[in-house]
C-alpha cells in the first residue's frame, strides 16, 4: 500500500537523526517539507537526493492535493518539518489528514523533539505538561493567555518563542508569576546551544543584559506551587 510517512527530522544538528528516518528517505519517491532550502541541507549532508515539494502554511492545501495525486499512482512520500517531529506547530497535519480522508497508509518515523529534549534537561520537571507552542504575537493577547496557563496548579508550561519576543514573554511571566522556575533552551543541539534555568526574574535579567538575541528558543515554566 502506498504510504506517508512522517520524518522526525534533525532539530539543529544534522546528527541528530535516526538510521530509520535515512533509511526511509532514501527509500521513498519524493520528500515533502516545509522549507525545501532546510531539509535541501539535511539530505545533501547524508548523500540524499530526492525531488522536494514545499509545503507550509500558505500553501498546504495545494501541496496535499499534489501528495495524495503521488499516493494515488502507488509512490511513496515523506514528509518533514523545519525541526524535529512534523505536526508540532507546523502543516504537517494538513498531509496526514488528507492521506487518512484518501485511505492511505501513515506511518510515524519518530525522532527529535525540541519539547521532549527540554523537558529531559529539566530539574524540575514534572508529571504533568501543557504544551501551548507559539503564544499570540499581541501583548494583550499573550498575557491573558499566559495568566490561564500560569494559574494551572502543579501544571508545567512549554512555548515555542522567536528570539525577537522572547525578553518580552519572559517580563510577563515575571509580572504574573515571579516566583516561577523556567528552563531557557536557545539554539538547541547547534554550536552555540545554551540553557538557562533559574527563577524567572534572574533569567530575564541574564536575557536583558544582551544586545541581541539570536536563535529559536523553548522555555519551559514550572507549575504553581501547593500551598
């Protein structure tokens, strides 16, 4: 049966991939993804080539379209995101759901994850997590939403944030709950990698100090308290 199968691909560094997930794409007919300049990178780095369609946000529609047209005439596909395990936080699901409405097989490749990679560097994690990915750009907007995920009790929270909002998130965070934990994970598993864990207000402040900063970042924030 023709299949989808969904690639976990690296986070950062281009090792970080699995001999499963190698293997499948040098096996299947075409590589869909989200940025083919991204994933043009990880299969040149393992002698890979394949044909590539783009598919992300502006386009996924036009993209299943052409992905289930493929399934149809018996290839197989593989789909990756920009960054770890597609369908957190980008059109992934968009192909998933079109093959599984056509009745074609979809197989998981599981691998990195910028989520479970945090959480395992973690001194204070927990049982329970809530994964909210990307809060809303608008300040108004990003600290009602932070307010409902901080008053969770005993309930850890984990974001996805550009660096240019990142100072910004961590200041609310502050100004809502300033006794909080968090873990800073920028620029994961690359050269310049850092991690930063502490209170919340120690942490902006380390952030603050800088210039500039670069790099997509995690964060992870501790659940409130038992009193």
């Amino acid at each position: 049966m023709p299949t989808l199968y969904i690639v976990a691909g690296p986070i950062g560094n281009l090792k970080d991939i699995t001999l499963r997930a190698l293997e499948t794409l040098q096996e299947v007919e075409t590589v869909f993804c989200e940025d083919t300049r991204q994933t043009g990178k990880l299969l040149h780095a393992h002698g890979i080539k394949k044909p590539m369609v783009s598919c992300h946000a502006h386009n996924q529609q036009r993209a299943a379209e052409r992905a289930l047209r493929l399934l149809e005439d018996g290839h197989d596909l593989a789909y990756l995101s920009d960054a770890g395990t597609p369908g957190v936080s980008d059109p992934g699901s968009a192909l998933v759901g079109a093959a599984r409405v056509a009745g074609h097989r979809v197989v998981p490749i599981p691998g990195p994850s910028a989520l479970t990679a945090l959480l395992s560097a973690s001194s204070f994690a927990g049982k329970t997590v809530v994964f909210e990915g990307f809060l809303p750009r608008k300040p108004g907007k990003r600290a009602k939403r932070l307010r409902e995920l901080l008053e969770q009790p005993s309930t850890q929270v984990l974001l996805y944030e550009s660096p240019h909002r990142i100072v910004a998130v961590l200041a609310q965070i502050v100004e809502i709950a300033p006794d909080r934990e968090v873990l800073l994970g920028r620029e994961m598993t690359k050269l310049h990698e850092e991690l930063l864990e502490g209170r919340a207000d120690e942490v902006l402040e380390r952030m603050r100090d800088r210039n500039s900063v670069k790099g997509e970042c995690s964060l992870l924030v501790s659940g409130a308290k038992k009193h």
